[in-house]
C-alpha cells in the first residue's frame, strides 16, 4: 500500500510523471540514524532532507516565522500541546500508521494529546546532571551541585529555558510548572546568582564538553549523556534527589506539508521495531516502541539511566503549557541570558 502511494504522490509534471518527492525533516540535534535515513530513502525512493533546532522554543520561533517546507517534525510533549492550539499541526491518519501498535500503552493518550490525533510517541527520556566522576567528587545527588563554587567555571547548562528554570524550581523544591510570579522571581534571582559559575548554555554539544573534560557537571538530557559516557566510562548520569524532567518527543506532520501521506509513511517506519532499535542504541534514548527494547543491546535495554525505574520515574514530572505565564518566563530568560 505505501509503495504505491509513494508512486502516486501528488507533484506530477505536465507529462503525467510524477516528481520525486523530498520529505523535509525538522528534528533535534544528533536525533537521526543516519544508516535509517538510506533505508527509507531506499525502500520508498523518497529523499529525506534533515534539518536541526535546540530546543522547543526554537521550533516553534521558526514556525511561527514563517518557516516553509517542513513535513515532519519533532516536538517534545508540551509543545505539542502549544501547536495543537495554534493549529499548525495536520491530523493523522492511524491507520497509515500501523506500527503505532508496537508503541507502549502508557506513552500513548498522554495529556498533551490524548487521543494521539496529532502526535506519534517517538523517544523518551529524562532530565538530570551527566558529571565526570574523575572530577567530582563525592557522586552528585542534588541539584545544588551546579552551584558548587569548586565547579566555577566547568558547569554547562542546558540552553533551553523551560528546563533551565524547570531545574531552578524543582531545586528549590518547586514544581517546573509554577507560574506563581514570586516563584518565578525567587527561581530568576538563583539562576542569576548561578550564572558567574556557568561555563555556557547550550543543547547541542555538552556531550563533547564533558568528554574533553571542559565541563565536570553538565544539566542534560539522559541520552546524549549516555552518548558521551560511551566515549569517557567516567561520565555518569544521575537524577536528583528533588526530581527532574520526564519528556517524550513525538513525530508530527505540519498542517502545510504537502506530502502528507509520505509523511506518515516515514512515521510508520520510524516505528517499525527494528528500526525503532537501531535508532535507540544510537541515540541512547529510550524508544517508544515495546518491541525495539526487546532487540537493542543488553546494556542498553538494562541501562537505568536510558530506562529508569520506577522509584527514578516517581520523581520526575512533566514539562506543561502554562499559558500567559509562559511571557514571564520569556522575560526572566532574556534577562538571564543578556546580563
């Protein structure tokens, strides 16, 4: 079936044949399986052509620019939500997207999407501090590391604003949701505070710092942590004691896409479990696919830090959309990066 659809794509030229279609990819850094990508470019003759962003604000920033093109996208849960609202995601057809089978129960029907109408569970995973244990010393189990004064100038954050201030929060015992203005000042005035200690902001390659030995103590995302402690058995992953971010990114298409039936072919795929897997022992980030877990490496399907427990997964919390507070969130961001 999805053969021929590719062959009837729509795009046909004045002769009556049809164009090769090019699927535009707009993903997180380092979130591709290169070897995938051939596959699906091959099976399907459809080329797919990838771009990257940071963060969900990123994403959204160039949407709402007016950035044209895209097909599928890849947004983590709460921007779902915000998309949704702002109507720019197309809905899916499921049953073009039958490997959505293979997708653990208790990822699908989540709050941002319960019905998964616009959405596709994809990766997941969690937010804590990757740190050399050559360099810190004892083994970090608080947030209040990253503001350890032996650590000046060998912490990097992450450069995305929901999780820096989610992280400041939840230190101070806060859900990472508060919108209360005075939490949000208390969290602002200890970022600041914080900041002289800050090597640098950045999602894209705390990896390679800590492998270099740039950075001791990294606030990061689980699998690229785990990408770097691949690399320098001395990096470690941990989850604070106050708790931490638990996220999923999903596979999304844009209302604009003009291939959309490609689209969820390229979804449907995405999910097939061995593919799924190949993408999660690359990516070190825990597939939403039951099956995938069952085909990727011992020490990864084992690994606590790509799948926690359940006494890890009991602390964490979901990122949300927390509407008109989101501009004074914007505000304490902008004053924290620009003083």
């Amino acid at each position: 079936m999805f053969a021929v659809l590719a062959a009837c794509s729509p795009g046909g030229s004045e002769q009556g044949k049809a164009k090769p279609v090019t699927l535009h990819l707009f993903t997180w850094s380092d979130y591709t399986e290169e070897t995938v990508v051939r596959q699906f470019e091959e099976r399907f003759g459809i080329k797919v052509v990838t771009d990257t962003f940071g963060s969900n604000e990123e994403l959204l920033a160039k949407l709402q620019g007016g950035a044209a093109g895209y097909d599928v996208i890849v947004p983590s849960d709460y921007m779902v939500s915000i998309l949704i609202k702002q109507k720019l995601l197309a809905e899916l057809d499921q049953a073009k997207i039958p490997n959505l089978a293979h997708v653990y129960k208790h990822l699908k029907g989540l709050y941002y999407d319960p019905k998964n109408t616009y959405s596709v569970p994809y990766l997941w995973g969690t937010t804590g501090i990757g740190y050399n244990a050559d360099l810190v010393s004892p083994p970090p189990d608080s947030w209040q590391v990253l503001w350890d004064k032996r650590y000046k100038g060998k912490i990097s954050l992450l450069n995305d604003e929901r999780e820096v201030f989610g992280m400041a929060l939840r230190a101070a015992g806060e859900s990472l949701n508060a919108a209360e203005p005075a939490k949000l000042a208390s969290a602002k005035a200890r970022l600041m505070a914080q900041k002289a200690l800050v090597k640098t902001y950045t999602s894209e390659n705390y990896d390679q710092l800590l492998v270099s030995g740039e950075v001791a103590l990294a606030h990061g995302w689980s699998g690229t942590i785990m990408r770097a402690a691949a690399e320098r058995p001395s990096i470690k992953y941990v989850v604070p004691k106050e708790g931490g971010t638990i996220w999923q990114d999903n596979l999304c298409v844009l209302k604009t896409s003009t291939h959309r039936d490609e689209a969820m072919m390229f979804i449907n795929f995405l999910l097939e479990p061995q593919v799924a897997a190949l993408i999660t022992t690359k990516v070190k980030y825990a597939s939403a696919s039951e099956e995938a877990r069952l085909l990727v490496p011992k020490e990864i399907a084992q690994n606590p830090s790509i799948y926690p427990p359940e006494t890890v997964l009991s602390r964490l919390e979901w990122i949300k959309d927390v509407g008109e507070a989101i501009k004074a969130y914007d505000r304490a961001w902008t004053e924290l990066k620009v003083k």
